[in-house]
C-alpha cells in the first residue's frame, strides 16, 4: 500500500518541514514557555496532564501555521505567540475530549490519558486549557481574530458530534465524510493560519489565501492521516495500525472501499463496523480489502487535490522562504503517506 | 433535619424569587430565544440534547443575575442578552461534562444526559455549547465582560479538578472544601453579575460590589445545595438525596461530620467514601451521622454567613426594586434549606 508519485512541485524548497522549522524556531521557543506557564496549577494534575501530551512529540503543525503566518505577514508583535498557544491547547483539549469513550467501547481502550487519570480528569483538564486558550486570546486584545477562534472552536465541536451522528454508519457518502473532516480538522488548520495574516494586519485577500491554504491543508492531512491508519507504513512510524477500525470510524479508505465491494464485502464492512462485531482476523480482512479496491492509493489521490488547492491559494504571495516553508508543508503532509 | 431560623432581614421585599423574576422577565425571554437559537445546528444531537438540558426546569438563576445587574445599572443595550446566554451555557456545559464519569463509576449511573447520549455526546455537546457562548461574548466587543467570563472559564475548570483530586479524601478541610466551590460554583455567579455592571458601564465600586454579591451567594448556594443533599427537604423537593454520598463527594455536611465523629464513626466514612465499599443502608447511617452532629444546621449557618456578606456588598447601592429582588435572591437561595 502507499505508492510513491512525484507531488506536482512548483515552488517550494523540498526540505520538507526543515525550512518552516528552522524559520520559526525562535518564535516555537515561545510558544513552548507560554504552554508550560499556560499548564501551571497549585491543582497537580493539571501540569501532569499536559505534559503528558506536550511532551508526546507532536509536530505542532498547527501553532507553526499561526506563527509562519504572522512572520509572512512581517508581524514583530507578541499576539501571534498568544495565539499560537491558544491554537495548541485548542487541539490539545480535543485530542483530549475525543478520548473520552462510551461506555461500550471500554475495552478497546487505548493508552490514552484517560486510561492513566480517568474520562474525568480528560474532560476537565481539556476544559482547563480551553479557559487558558481563551483568556490569552482575550489578553491580545484582537477582536477579530478571537473572533475567527471562537468561531472554530464551535465548528470543531460541532464537526466531532457529527461524526459521533455518523460513526458506524457504512452508508456515509465520500461528501458527508468530507463534512466531518472540514470541520473537525480542517477549521483550526484554517484558523491558526488565517490568524497569524490577521494580527499581522494584512489586507483582506492575504487572510482569505491564508484560511483556503490552511482549510486545504487540513482536509489533506486528515486525509492522509486516515489513509495511514490502513497502511503498513503506519507501523514503520511506530504507531498502531487500526485503530479507526476498531472504533468503527467511518473513514475514506472505508467509504471507498464499501461503496467499490461486493454484497459479500459490504456485509463484512457492517459487521465489522456497524455491529461492533470483530474478530481476531477483521483488521487483516479490512486492511486486504481497502487494498484491493485501491482506495489507500485514491485517498492519497483526493489528499493531493486539496494540497494543490492550498498551493494554488498561496500564489498571490511574492517569493520568499516563508512562502516556500508552507508550500514545502503541503508536500510534506502528503508525503508522510509514501 | 433543617431548621428554621429567621433570616436576618433588612430590605428586600420578601417575595422568594418572585420580584427578580418579575424584573427580568421581559430580557429572559429573549435569553430563551437566544438559547434556542443558538442550540440550533444541522447534528440533531445537538439541539436534542440541548433541549433535553434547558427544559429540565432549571431556575436560570446565574443568567437573572446578569440580566438584574445590567438593569440596576439602567443598561439599555443588547450585550446583557448574549452575556446571560453565554453564562448559562457556560454553566450548561458544565453540567454535561460534570456527568461524564469514570470506569469505576459506571454503575452508580444517574438519569443523565450520558446515559441517553453517551459520554462522548455529553463532552462534545458541552464543547460546542462553550464554543457558542464565546462566539456570542466576542460579538458584543466588550472585552472587559470578555476577560471576565474567559477567566472564569479557566477557574471553574480548575475548581472541577481540584474537586476530583480531593474526592474520596476524607481528610479534606473546610478550607480546601471553600476552594473548591469558590472556583467551580461560585467564580460563574461573581463572573455573571459582574458582567452586568461592566457591560452597563458602571464604575469600579459596583463592579466590584455585584461580584462580590454574586461570589457569596454562589457560596451561600453551593452550601445549600450540599446540605439538601443529606436532607428530607430534598426529597419533598422530588429530587434525590445521597447523590453526593454514593458518588465519595466530599461536602462540608460530610467534612463537619467526619471532624466531630468518634474513630468508629471516622472508619464508616473513610470506608463509604474511600474504598467505594457501600451497602444498601449505608446512606441511612450517614444521613444519622450528618443529624446527629448538627451538619446540616451548621452548613446552613455557614451559608447564612455568605448570605450576609452578600448582602452588605449590596449597601451601597440606593433602594430600587432591582436591589430588593437582588437581596430577595439570597433569602431564597438559603431558605431552600427549611
């Protein structure tokens, strides 16, 4: 699975995520003092819990979009590490909420945090970081950028109780998956990115390219990210194989895979995902299926049309490294997959 | 178990609650509407669930004293709405992430939200409620209220993990009790009737006033709420008692009646609370222990304490009805208890 296809280059430093790094070191130094002072409490789970996740090695994709964001825009303000941090506990708070499981998938647990410090410790340490998200927000004074959060953080819920609505259901279509995406992974991309245009004070066609390059790059990396999950290049990286299917996640691989299956397939796919029924064996069954009906390869596919939308956004912008250290992040999301 | 000892009255027109309701009838209605309007998405779980919250016949309390407070300051805009609103679904999203429990408590399940929706349901909704209510304090631009309200976004959160981290602890003190309800209870009354002022521009003295109104009331009416939890008066009241005891909460009716119990009674706290060992009449004997050192009576004169405070931070302001219906609330929310 996986296969390798030359990403349609134009510009860009093919260094993957080194350029964007090495510019934003300076500025992510800050951003992880203001996460560390950000977690403290005299209440001790609260520093605990967040380490725990800040120090799980994350790339911080989405406070480096805010601050390379900012810094494209020539900001030299504080606002933007604000905002970053506000970004990043955002989607440490989900990370966190979305671990929270019902009752009936307790013993598919994972090692998540709530495993460690139970469901309620996740809800309310990951409430915790949201009141800290938007008292910094709030600190920067920037109404319209706590504006286009605030906004986000209502799409995001929203998006994770669709596709709670839309869980275990093999009959959901490639758009309504595209929906749940948009708005579970692809609103913070967006907004993180828009942000950093917007603190920057740059005009309205600047924060527009920058919303379309991070809403794009979001579904692709959501993409490739579920593609993954049925991939053996997933255990390469160290991380488990699956766990979508385990869950009953009804991702792109599935919908493409059930939707190009035979009547015998589906059943399998309903079983499997509908029921809550799975064998020992399903996880190789399901892997052999959404390989033979190519659908690792055309989520790729699909991931590679939404990058070059986010390429496309960008090219109202003038060379520069910053520009190219975006650009090279787009290829280096879907890349991941081969 | 109650008493019935006369309040300590001054001005106030004796009517309960029913002159503040009277008051801000008008201004709630459209709070009503605003909640519904905002409840509203296309993920039917999300008004469902809303609904089934909002009608459960709450007294909106925190909300009125937003709506009361801007009238005391003669406001005649629309923030006072979208402030009220954000509060009780500030206060609403606690609730549902208050009732997503641990493995370990699945069995001592109430008729909550989670055990219709299930607890991903509970945590996402309550996510999206927090989400709207920020979206509606940054469109009224106030970011003073703004600040306000983030700030006690982070404090409740915290007061809700302290109280998780003191659980079961029997050796809990009325002070770290103090701190755990001055942040989760009462941080969003201050916050709310604070609000009021600020967002009717009032000067520093009566925004200082009306939160340390909304503070001690808040404390006045956790205690309250404490105390009914180990009474018969609740059960009048249609709701249950023992909630608290089954769940190993530790409330100042417990705290006091651990202290002044003998080291065989001590053991049959730490056993019930501790080790989560309780048999059927287990609740019978606490509910005794809790009589017979005169908690409850205690707890309520520790309210009545709050209660006076509150009302003192009222002095300065001239009589008015809005200042009578303020005061009314502090009676009522203490003579809930005889």
């Amino acid at each position: 699975m996986g296969v390798v296809v030359a990403f349609e280059k134009g510009e860009g430093s093919g260094a993957g995520l080194e350029l964007l790094m090495e510019l934003v070191a300076g500025d992510m130094e800050r951003v992880n003092e203001a996460i560390l002072a950000h977690a403290q409490s005299h209440v001790e789970i609260i520093p605990e819990l967040t380490a725990h996740l800040v120090n799980s090695g994350g790339k911080r994709l989405r406070p480096m979009m805010t601050i390379a964001a900012a810094q494209l825009g020539g900001y030299s303000g504080d606002a933007h590490i604000k905002f970053a941090t506000a970004v990043e506990f955002m989607h440490t708070a989900t990370l966190l909420h979305d671990d929270v499981v019902d009752e009936s998938d307790l013993r598919r647990g994972r090692q998540a945090a709530r495993l460690i410090w139970g469901n309620q410790a996740s809800v309310l340490v990951g409430d915790y970081l949201l009141g800290q998200a938007f008292k910094m927000m709030v600190e920067t004074k920037n109404l319209e950028a706590l504006a286009i959060l605030a906004n986000a953080a209502a799409v995001i819920a929203e998006g994770e109780v669709l596709q709670l609505a839309v869980s275990h259901d093999t009959s959901t279509t490639e758009d309504a998956y595209l929906q749940v995406i948009g708005a579970k992974t692809a609103a913070l991309f967006a907004a993180a990115a828009e942000v950093g245009a917007v603190v920057a004070a740059r005009p309205k066609d600047e924060q527009a390219a920058l919303e379309s390059y991070g809403r794009n790059l979001g579904v692709a990396f959501q993409l490739v990210d579920d593609a993954l999950d049925y991939s053996g290049k997933q255990a390469l990286l160290g991380k488990s194989v699956g766990d979508d299917f385990r869950e009953g996640k009804i991702t792109l691989p599935v919908v493409l895979a059930y939707r190009r299956g035979s009547e015998q397939e589906r059943e399998f796919w309903k079983r499997t995902l509908e029921s809550n029924g799975q064998n020992d064996d399903d996880l190789e069954t399901a892997v052999a299926l959404v390989d033979k009906h190519n659908a690792i390869h055309d989520t790729i596919e699909r991931a590679r049309h939404y990058g070059a939308i986010a390429r496309d956004a960008m090219a109202i912008f003038p060379s520069s490294p910053h520009k190219s250290a975006l650009l090279d992040a787009i290829e280096f999301c879907i890349s991941r997959a081969h």
